[in-house]
C-alpha cells in the first residue's frame, strides 16, 4: 500500500511568494494532521482534520498559514506570502480515526524561504 | 511549561550497552502513549505503545507510570542501527486524536 504522499519534496522560494504544499493521505484514514518542525522548536501540529473538517487549528502560526481538505485524498496548506522563518520541514500525517491509532507521516516537504 | 519535556541528549553508547530514555508529561488526562523513532532527516515513525501495564518488544521496554506523569523506554543490547532520535508522545487533551511530541533525544550508538 502506498504511504502519505507529499509534495513536492524540496521547495526553495524566495520571500513574499507564495508556497502550496500537498498531501495525499493514505486511503481510508479520515484524520489528517500538518506539522512543521524545526530545531528550535521541534515539531508542532499546526491543524487537523477529520472527515476533511478542519477540527482544532490553533497551531496555525498567523493569517498567512492557510489550509483546505476538499477532499478525503488530498489536503493543501498554503503560505502567503511566504517568510524566511517559515523555512522548515512540513509533515502530514494520517490515521483512522479512533484512539490510540497510529499515526503515519509522509516524507515531509523541506521548505528553504530566502 | 512544556506538555512533553524530555532530555535532548545526546546520548553516546557502545554497541551493546543498555540506555534508558525518560519522558514526563503535564496533561494527567491523556490517555495514550507512545515512542516514535525518527532518523536523522526523515519523518517519524511509531516504535512502539505504550500501556498502563508496560510492555516490551524484542530489546524494547516500555514503561508508564500515570501517578508521576512519566514515561521510558528502554534500549537493551544496542545496536549501530538504533541510532536515531526518540519522541516521547502523548495524545492531547480534549481531542484522542491530537498527538502532542516532545522535542525528542538523540541515540547515537557507536562501535
């Protein structure tokens, strides 16, 4: 069975663009979960969906973090415009949705911002 | 305060050597328990549960111990490939599904 799928792999943009990152969970999970880690701070949930519901969001950074599930296989998080501080490693994550499930991250998304 | 706190490391062992990692948590509500592994530039992969009555996996114990809030994990007989960081993760309260992971503790066995 295929993974959680992202992409892309590597993105290098420069400051004020705008960045999409993608996510395929894999299929019948219905949690959906980004994260973001860095050295600093290591790694943080910053939204979470179940039944492609944005349920708890209160890991988003600020208004220019953005994220839709318009779908049970795909999932976007957007940044605009983007900052160097936003250089990280983009984590999604799926499960089922019952307690004590495991979580399964894709490979991540390194993002550079310059 | 942070909701999972354990010791960065590093930690620097022989092959062979047994090494304990410990890991606390704030949130006496959680009620599931984990260690993911995650390799230098990879994403994170579960390792193991953890349950109220301790459970072991081949070199792997795992304990939990709910009165102190404190959880570890045991390395016994170590191996180069164990060489990784460890994440001591606790689900969230308010939501079963909300994983909260700690910063982690780097492993680094040596021959």
């Amino acid at each position: 069975d295929a993974g959680v799928i992202q992409s892309p792999r590597h993105e290098v943009t420069e400051m004020g663009q705008e960045v999409t990152l993608r996510c395929k969970p894999i299929s019948g999970h219905n949690s959906l979960f980004w994260y973001r880690q860095t050295m600093m701070r290591g790694l943080e949930l910053l939204i979470y969906f179940n039944n492609n519901v944005p349920i708890d969001d209160s890991g988003m950074p600020e208004d220019r973090f953005s994220a839709k599930m318009p779908n049970a296989s795909f999932s976007t998080l957007k940044i605009q415009p983007s900052e160097p501080r936003d250089s990280a490693v983009y984590f999604c994550a799926s499960t089922r949705d019952r307690q004590g499930y495991e979580q399964y991250f894709g490979p991540g998304t390194r993002l550079t911002v310059t | 305060r942070k909701e999972v706190e354990q010791d960065p490391g590093p930690f620097n062992v022989p092959e062979g050597a047994t090494v304990a990692f410990n890991c606390t948590y704030s949130n006496s509500a959680s009620q599931s328990f984990f260690w993911y592994r995650q390799d230098c530039r990879k994403e994170p992969k579960l390792l193991m549960s953890v349950y109220s009555s301790g459970n072991e996996d081949g070199r792997f114990t795992a304990q939990l111990n709910r009165a102190s809030q404190y959880i570890s994990l045991l390395i016994r007989d170590s191996k180069l490939s164990d060489s990784a960081t460890y994440l001591c993760v606790v689900n969230s309260k308010g939501g079963y599904n909300k994983l909260i992971f700690g910063a982690g503790t780097r492993l680094a066995v040596h021959p």
